[in-house]
C-alpha cells in the first residue's frame, strides 16, 4: 500500500504543481512525482549535458571490450618500431600521433593511448558502479532498520556508522590492496585486485548513505500510509521493503550519481600510488603514475588520462546536482 504521492522533500512543493496542471485548458491532469523531476530536469541545460556525457561513457565503458575485440585492438601492445631507442620517447611530434594511433602511443613501450583510455574507461566504471552498488545495498538497508525501528536497534546502528565512519579507509584500502596483489581471480572472473578494490570502497563507504536513509525513514515511519499499513496487519519486513523503500528511491539516486564520480577518484589515486589496479591492466591512474616520469618531455601522455579522469567526474557531478534539483527543489 505504498503512498501514491509523497509530499516530503520535492512531493511538499510538486503536489500543487500535479494538481493544478492542466487548470485553465478545459480539464485537470495530474502527473506523478516523476514527471515533475523529469519536466524540472530537462530545464536545467548543465545537468542534461552532464547526462548525455555520462550516457556517452556508459556506453563507451560497456562496448570498450567488444570494440577492441571488433578491431584487434590491443592495449597491451608493444610498438617498439615506434619508439625512439636513445629517449624511449615516441618517435615523431605529439607523443606519437599518427592515423593509427590519433592520441599517440606511450613512452618506453609504445603502447597505443587510446586503447588503453578505452580499457581504462571499463576499469574506472567497473569499480565505481560496483563499490556503489554494494555501498548503496548496505547503507540503504542499515538506514532504513535504524529509522523504523529506532530505539535500541537505532542506537546500534548508529554506533556501527560511527565507527565505520572512524576507519582510515585510504590508509586500510592501501594495506589491504597492497597485501592482496597478484594474479588471482576474485568474484567472477575479475581480476583479485580489482574485485579487493570494490569490496573495500564499497564495504566501508555505506555508512554516508545509511544516515542519509536513516534521517528519510525517521520522517517517513509516522506518515498516514505507514500507519495504515500497520493497521491492516501488515509485517515490519514489507513496511519496510514495499512503503518506505520505495519512497526514498529519489535521495539514493542523488546520492549514488554523486558517490560515483568519489569512488572513480578514489580508485584513481589508488592506482596512481600503485597499490590499486595492478599493470599491465590498464587504468586511468596507473597511465597517470606512468606519465610523471615523462610530463616535461611526453606531457601528452599525463594530459590524456587526466582530462579523462576530469570529464568523467565533472559529468557525473554536473547530473548529480541536477538530479537533486529536480528531485528536491528546496536544496537549491
């Protein structure tokens, strides 16, 4: 019996909006909560760049694999006829560009960029969409437990948050990625390294949405369509997972399309430190870490990665302000 229209947050000022649409023409329509953040999404020209941009690496991310097989393409390839012997520098100007290799080839090895900005797009995407999943899992279930229940359950909870939120999470995923490196494979076929990266950001991140979830639920447990649902008998788990959930859908979406850019930040520095994804699999921090040695001589190797590192986070913070604009007017 979930609430058709929830009047918290954006619901309290797009109520009138749904009621009153259509007034004037001969007739009243309504239209739910979601046509309304959608209608105030697409106003905002900065956050629908920002989304066409992030679709765009969704895309890129999910068909760099397949592209590459289509193609040949290779990103651990050696092209040493086009490095110069006494520099190891790309042979000819701008890092090696050429019609085969439009962004050039790296220095020492002459590994074509491009490729591997394509495979480091997957990296990237692979660990933030991943660690937010498995963060947005655990802190949406834990906030909502500690909001309906409150009392004693709530205080543990929060204890738990609390001391989750303590942990040095660079300083322990750095011990942790470095003590775990090797040529294993983790969860399903993916490399050990990889897979330890997700479940560490992930694993210790929840505890940010969770007290986001836990603050909704606290607003949410009291409203007219929970109590009914109690009066019809219905059990603590379907409250839970059929009225309340549902309802806070919106701030765990904001707050997941801000989690990402972080987490793709995150995975990137500890790439660059060399403790995160391990050569020769090829990531945007790792290209980083590789191009310091090079920046005064080759600086288009290091510009490269880092614009892809820059154009990813500023996409998917630009749709994520959006996003929480639409869906919550009074943030703005």
């Amino acid at each position: 019996m979930t609430a058709p229209i929830e009047t918290t947050g954006a619901a309290a000022e797009a109520q009138p909006e749904a009621v009153l649409e259509g007034a004037g023409k001969g007739q009243i329509e309504g239209r739910s909560l979601g046509q309304i953040a959608w209608t105030r999404f697409k106003k905002d020209k900065v956050a629908v760049a920002g989304g066409v941009v992030v679709i765009l690496l969704i895309l890129l991310a999910i068909l760099s694999r397949p592209i590459q097989a289509l193609f040949g393409l290779d990103p651990n390839a050696f092209h040493q006829d086009l490095i110069t012997p006494d520099t190891s520098l790309p042979s000819g100007g701008w890092g090696g560009m050429s019609l085969d290799h439009p962004l050039g080839v790296d220095p020492k090895f002459g590994r074509d960029i491009a490729t591997r900005i394509l495979e480091g797009s997957w990296v990237s995407l692979v660990v933030a969409f991943g660690a937010t999943i498995l963060s947005n899992v655990i802190g949406a279930i834990m906030g909502v437990v500690a909001g309906y229940y409150g009392g004693r359950v709530d205080s543990v909870i929060s204890r738990l948050m609390d001391t989750f939120l303590a942990f040095p999470l660079l300083l322990f995923a750095i011990a942790i990625s470095a003590t775990l490196q090797g040529g294993a494979f983790g969860l399903n076929g993916l490399p050990l390294h990889l897979s330890v990266l997700i479940f560490v950001i992930g694993f210790f991140n929840w505890p940010y949405l969770g007290r986001i979830v836990r603050g909704q639920t606290l607003a949410l447990r009291e409203r007219e369509f929970v109590d009914a649902s109690r009066g019809m008998g219905a059990k603590a788990p379907y409250i839970l997972f059929r009225e309340l959930m549902p309802n806070l859908v919106g701030p765990i979406i904001v707050y997941s399309t801000l989690l990402i850019p972080t987490n793709i930040l995150f995975e990137a520095s500890l790439s660059f430190l060399g403790v995160g994804i391990q050569p020769p699999q090829a990531s945007w921090g790792g290209m980083l870490r590789e191009a310091v040695t090079y920046y005064k001589v080759d600086p288009q190797y290091m510009i490269v990665p880092g614009l892809a590192i820059f154009v990813t986070v500023l996409a998917f913070n630009l749709l994520g302000d959006g996003l929480r604009d639409a869906l919550d007017p009074r943030s703005r």
